[in-house]
C-alpha cells in the first residue's frame, strides 16, 4: 500500500470511528433529556456467557416495578465497524421503552480484533439464548424478544433475524439448550450483502484487506467471497423470518442506502413482513435519527410486533405487509 492509499484508508477508518462517537453522544444527549427517574432501574455488567476465553455482559434497563405480565424484551447492539463503541450508547435508547414497560439488554460482543466472523453474531446469539434462560427470574417473555442495532449493531441484529435457525453461527457461549431466534428485528442502516456493497459509492474502499468488512471475516472481500457471503444476512433469508424495520439515511457514505433495499427487496421476496424508511438527506446515523417521529416508528414497530398493538403502527405505517416510508430529515 503506497503512502496515499494508507493516509486515505486511515481518513476513511477515522471517519467510521468519529460518525459512531457522534452518534452515541447524539443518543446520550436524547437521554439527557429524558433522564433515569425512580421508575427504571439499570444493571451494568451482569454476565451473560463466554466469547473465547473471556466472559461477555449486558446492560439490562428495566421498569423498577415489575408489571403484572411478563415483560416483552428489546436486546441493542452497537455499532462501530465491528472494531469498537460501547453497550453504554444503548441506555438511553432502551430507557424510553423501560419507562413503558419493556425489559432492555444492551449487549457487548467480540471485535473483530480479538476474534473473526462468526464471532460477533456467536455473541449475540449467545445474549438471547441466556435471556431465554432467565425468563422466569426477569419475569421477561421468551416468545416477545426484539432486537435493534445501528451500523454494524444492525447488521447483527439482521443478522440474528434471519439466521435463528442456523446451528453453525451458535457457538458455545453457554445456554445451548436455549433458541437463539428473535421475533421482531429494527435494522438502524447495517449492512447486509458485503460483495455488492464493494461497487457502491462510499467512503470505504471495500476492495482493500483493511476495510472494516475484511477485518471482520479475515481477509479481503473479493478473494474470500464464500466468507463474505457467510456473513451477509441476505445469504440467509427465508420465509419464516420475523417482521423487520429498517431504517436507513440516503446519502450515508459509510454504509450505502442500497444496503438496506437489498435487505428488503430479498425479504419481501420471501413474503417476510418487512418496512423500509428512507430517511432523506441523512447519513451514517446523526441527528435525523433522532427525529420524533423516527422513535414513534420504532415504538410503534415493536408494540405492533412484540405487544400485538396495531393501532399506532397502522396509523403511521398502514395494514401492508411490505411498506416504503419517507422521512425527511434534512
């Protein structure tokens, strides 16, 4: 690699890094706004299996009461090019859902530093298996488990909606008597085919070995086209998958927009019930998600999904199965 090519992949994986610290500061502030009262409470740190040789936690938030009916459960994954962030930035996004009733697990996984794909989705397959497992003692509902992620998070929670039943992506993190499937998947622009996204226009030149997708399987995209497809979640859709939202920024640079129509045209093919929100004029996350009427989506998605409560999702979105929605957030 000649000294120009380095400097730009090194401007291209700052960017990456900056836009995810930005976005979680932007969540962080939306939390500031709503602040934790006496009615939710938050347990850091709580264990929940093994990643390699090192042990994997969550954040859980919950309502401080628990209410009469086990809770439906909402898992955040983060982003961050599968090479850093935090389960910190998914506090303030579970807090709302807390406050009316859900069970939030904000969970950490493997970088692609410490250990390659299957890694990171093993992780998080793992998360579910032990909130599975724990049913009774957080008084959560295991058939009601949403998962919701951004970047990279939202590649992972893609990835734990379409791949449920595949046995190869389990690991052995601990709680395999347990499903690792989900019911309802919110996809915040994760990628989601890794070889097409190679000829789109980005900031990330994926035809290099450093680019965060060649990190995360090992190798560069175009000589190892098997793994990268392993790791795409549309290898893997079929019928049986659960509703998705996916939301998604038309001039991202980072993760192009045509990421998330592929997801949708291939699950809408499948007959899976799945909405597809272009948000107009946003990027790599930022303050367009942020936007009210993003989080009612949100909101709404996971009571349609998770609580069997329509009237708000059918108001916003409408009765179709597949649906196209704009938002502008310039």
């Amino acid at each position: 690699m000649d000294g120009f090519a380095l400097m730009r992949w090194v401007v291209a994986l700052f960017a990456i890094v900056l836009i995810t610290l930005l976005f979680t500061l932007n969540v962080r502030q939306l939390a500031d706004a709503q602040p934790v009262t006496l009615d939710v409470e938050i347990l850091r740190d709580v264990p929940f299996g093994k990643g390699g040789g090192r042990t994997l936690t969550m954040h859980i938030i919950r309502p401080k009461e628990k209410p009469e009916k086990p809770m439906p459960v909402i898992v955040w994954i983060h982003g961050g090019a599968w090479l850093g962030g935090s389960k910190d930035s998914g506090i303030p996004q579970l807090i709302p859902f807390a406050r009316r009733g859900y069970f939030g697990a904000s969970i950490s996984y493997r970088f692609s530093q410490e250990a390659k794909f299957p890694a990171q989705i093993e992780d998080c397959k793992c998360a579910i298996r032990f909130l599975r497992a724990k049913a009774e003692e957080f008084h959560i509902d295991s058939e009601r488990i949403g998962v919701w992620g951004s970047s990279a998070g939202g590649h992972l929670a893609a990835m734990l909606g379409v791949a449920g039943d595949v046995k190869e992506l389990e690991g052995v993190g601990g709680w395999e008597d347990y499903s690792s499937k989900v019911n309802a998947v919110c996809d915040w622009f994760g990628p989601s085919d890794f070889i097409s996204a190679i000829n789109e226009p980005s900031v990330i030149d994926r035809t290099k070995p450093n680019c965060p997708e060649a990190l995360l399987i090992g190798g560069p995209l175009l000589e190892n086209k098997e793994k990268a497809m392993r790791a795409s979640p549309v290898t893997y859709v079929t019928p049986d998958d659960p509703p998705f939202l996916i939301m998604h920024g038309d001039k991202d640079m980072v993760v192009p927009f045509n990421q998330s129509v592929l997801l949708f045209e291939a699950l809408k093919k499948a007959g899976v019930e799945v909405t597809l929100v272009r948000l107009k004029g946003a990027g790599h996350g930022g303050q367009g998600f942020n936007l009210p009427r993003v989080h009612r989506l949100v909101a709404a998605f996971f009571d349609r999904y998770l609580r069997g409560e329509s009237s708000e999702w059918e108001r916003l979105v409408g009765k179709g199965r597949f649906n196209e929605v704009e938002i502008d957030a310039e």
